[in-house]
C-alpha cells in the first residue's frame, strides 16, 4: 500500500525575532498531523513582497515588528491579501488587543510560550482550510 501524499500547508512567517522564528519553524516540523511550508521573512515589507509573488495559505504574523509602526502590521498585511487567513502570534498577553486583532481580520491571536506545537499547527491547518472552503463556496456561486 502507498502513502498519499499531502500537499503541504503553505505558511508565510512574518517573524523578526530569529530565536521566535527557530523556535516556532522547528516546533511545525515535529507536527505529524501535517506538512508545513514555512517561508520565513524578518520584514513586514518583505512578507508583503512574498505575498505578490506567491500563494500562501495563511499567515503567521507578530505584531510588533522593527520596521512596522505600532500594530500596523496586521492592517497592512490584511489590506493587501485579505483573503489569506492571519494567525497573530504575538508576546503582548493583552485580551483588549486579541479582540482588536480579531475585529480588524486575524482569524486567531496565539500568545508565544503559551501555545503548544499541535494547537499551533492545528490553528493554522483549521484558518487554512476554513479560507479554502470559502473560496470553494465562493467560486461555486459565481458558476451559477
């Protein structure tokens, strides 16, 4: 008997914390429930650059990057690919700013040290397949 091959969920890491990103790469690669495709980048401009060129699944997103004023990575990653499923994986254990974080797009908001590796890969197979569902649904109206 053959093994099916899965295809692998595509995952744009927006990290500039190269200890967090390490850390976060490694804890997806010991996951058996699934394949992951990590494309790490430090920059939000970067991640944007990735996004223009690249189809992504979801996105792992750290609010609070160097070269991004205040939380407004999240407003600039969402304006350009709204359709792709944002996870906020933050360091701020901040309710009011989770709350923000889900109002302004992000399907989930992770707190880093808090989260284990298979409730972190199962967020991102669960925001990747509820986006794919949608653009599913959503392509079966336009046919009809």
């Amino acid at each position: 008997m053959t093994a099916t091959r899965r295809r692998p969920v595509r995952v744009l890491f927006v990290e500039d914390n190269p200890g967090d990103a390490r850390l976060v790469k490694e804890a997806l690669a010991d996951v058996r429930s699934a394949d992951f495709e990590v494309t790490h980048v430090e920059h939000l401009h970067e991640g944007l650059r990735q996004l223009a060129r690249r189809k992504f699944d979801v996105i792992l997103l750290d609010l609070l990057l160097g070269d991004t004023p205040r939380l407004g990575a999240l407003l600039e990653i969402y304006e350009q690919a709204s359709r792709v499923p944002v996870v906020v994986l933050t360091g701020l254990e901040d309710e009011s700013l989770g709350r923000w974080a889900r109002k302004e797009g992000a399907r989930e908001y992770l707190i880093k040290g808090k989260v284990e590796s298979e409730a972190l890969a199962n967020t991102l197979l669960d925001a990747a397949r509820q986006a794919s569902v949608k653009r599913s649904g959503a392509t079966a109206e336009r046919r009809h």
